[in-house]
C-alpha cells in the first residue's frame, strides 16, 4: 500500500519532470517556428492540447458561467503571455529566453503589491534587485537592452499576471475546468491570428513532432501531472521546484541547440535563480485551499 510519505515524493518526481518538459519547450518552439508560422505552429499545438484534455475529462467543460468566464480570461493572459515570448525567441537563444521567462517568479510579488496590495517583504525586494542585475549580465549589449529580451520579459509580466490571476480564481474543484477553458482560449488566439495571417500547415515530419512533444507532452500531459502532483505537495515547496524551469531550458539550449554559455551569462542566470528562490522563499500570506474534488456540474 502506498504511504502519504511515498505519494508525496513522487509527487516532487513529477512536478521535476514537469518543469523539464517545460524547459525543453524553448528549444523545441525555437527550431519549430524557424520553419514556420508560430501564429500556426501555436494554433496547433493548443488545440491538440485541448482536444486531450476534453477528451481525457469530458465533463470539465459543463461547468459555471464564472469558472468559464475566468478560464477565459486566464487565457487571454496566457495568450499574450506565448506570443510575446515566442517573438522574443525569434531574436534571443532559447537558454537565455527560458531565464528571462523564469523573472516571473519575482514579478509576481510586485504585481501582487501593485494590484492586490499584497505586502513585500525585505527579502522579496533583495530577490528583485538580484534578479534586474542578473537580467542585465545576460541581455544588455553594451547600454541597450535587445529586442528579442524586451518581449520575452514582457512575456514574464504576462506570466506573472496569470499566476495572480489563477490564485484569485482557481481551486482544486475548478482546476481542471479553469485549465481546459484556458487552453481552449489560447488556441483560438491563436488560430485566429494564423487565419488572418494565412494558416500554414507543418512542412516537414520534424516540426509535426515538434508540434506533437509540445501538445501532448509539455501541454496535456505535463498539465494533468501537474495538477497531480500539486494535490499532494504544498504550493510553496511546488514554485520552488517550478524554478528549476529555466535551469532546464538552459540545460537543453546549450545540449541541444549548442547556445554558447559565457561566463557573463553563467553569472546572470545565477543571479536570477537565487532571485527566484528568495522570492518563493520569503514569507506570504497563507491561503485557504478547498478539498480536491471534481468540478461543478451544472444541469
């Protein structure tokens, strides 16, 4: 019989492996939307994604007006939150996008201060203050700050707003729902903008298996273990473990895509994860958390 103690470390196993799908993301869109249009690289790779997810749990999406209305709008968040980071691996490596990326775990606090008045404590600020200098070892060229590094942490800041916007509406009962209307949003962004752009299917064997690691794997997947794994794991020892993300995107950047790794950059990205783990680990307000259950059902 399997014990709390056992479930609770697979549950680390699997948000780990979550965070290494993720992390393999940056790579995998790099190398896919330089043979194709990201409008429609994206469009497909979220609507298999939500075609799962439906399929997986059908009844997810016969829920409450405003589980719908707040997975919507969840997603119209996550949508800018992909395209502006998906532009800025048009121009940057995908180990120094999946750093960058990773500032969401500072700005979150700050979003949290600016729009809920939550409290930042002096810690918080120290992990603010790392993580800018660490941003800038790795993306100032010479006094400028590049392109590609401006969108994909305007696409953190989107990030960032859609993590403060799940604690707001998301609980264990309407998780999946919130997940699965969100997703379904992202792909109809997404197609949209493929439509007006001309859709274009994947020309090649290889970005239709890049399409499918990130559908299947990185999205439906990596989602349901993710809701899994946070059932049995408390939230603050899940975001630490999610930090481990752009350590990850760096890992395969480098193995996979041979990006260089100076010791500029090395040092920049050190400073942003030790930013990220101050910021999870400075103190928070604690949240009450409803019982695991299934979403509602309406008639």
């Amino acid at each position: 019989m399997t014990t709390a103690k056992q479930r609770e470390r697979w549950a680390v196993i699997s948000l780990i492996s979550v965070t290494a799908a993720w992390g393999s993301t940056f790579v995998v869109m790099k190398s896919g939307i330089a043979q194709m249009s990201y409008w429609s690289l994206t469009s497909l790779r979220w609507s298999i994604a939500f075609a799962l997810l439906v399929a997986f749990r059908p009844r997810a999406l016969f829920v409450d007006r405003a589980t719908i209305k707040h997975g919507l709008a969840i997603g119209v968040i996550s949508s800018f939150g992909y395209l502006f980071q998906t532009i800025g691996l048009l121009t940057i490596d995908a180990s120094v996008s999946g750093f960058i990326t990773g500032m969401f775990v500072v700005l979150t606090p700050l979003f949290g201060a600016m729009i809920l008045h939550d409290r930042i404590s002096n810690w918080s600020w120290f992990g603010v203050l790392l993580a800018v200098i660490g941003l800038g070892l790795i993306s100032l060229k010479g006094f400028s700050l590049s392109t590609g590094a401006i969108w994909t942490l305007a696409g953190a800041a989107m990030w960032a707003l859609q993590i403060l916007s799940t604690a707001q509406w998301s609980t264990l009962r309407n998780s999946y729902s919130i997940a699965t209307y969100q997703i379904l949003m992202v792909a109809v962004f997404f197609t949209v903008g493929a439509g007006v752009q001309g859709y274009q299917m994947p020309p090649n064997a290889t970005v239709w298996w890049d399409i499918l690691l990130l559908a299947v794997f990185a999205s439906a997947i990596a989602f349901t273990v993710q809701t899994w794994g946070q059932a049995h794991v408390d939230a603050t020892r899940a975001a630490v473990i999610f930090t481990m993300e752009p350590m990850f995107a760096g890992v395969f950047g480098v193995w996979i895509d041979g990006d260089p790794m100076t010791p500029r950059i090395l040092s920049g990205a050190g400073l942003i994860l030790a930013a990220m783990f101050i910021s999870e680990f400075a103190p928070k307000p604690s949240r009450v958390v409803e019982e695991f259950g299934q979403p509602h059902i309406t008639t």
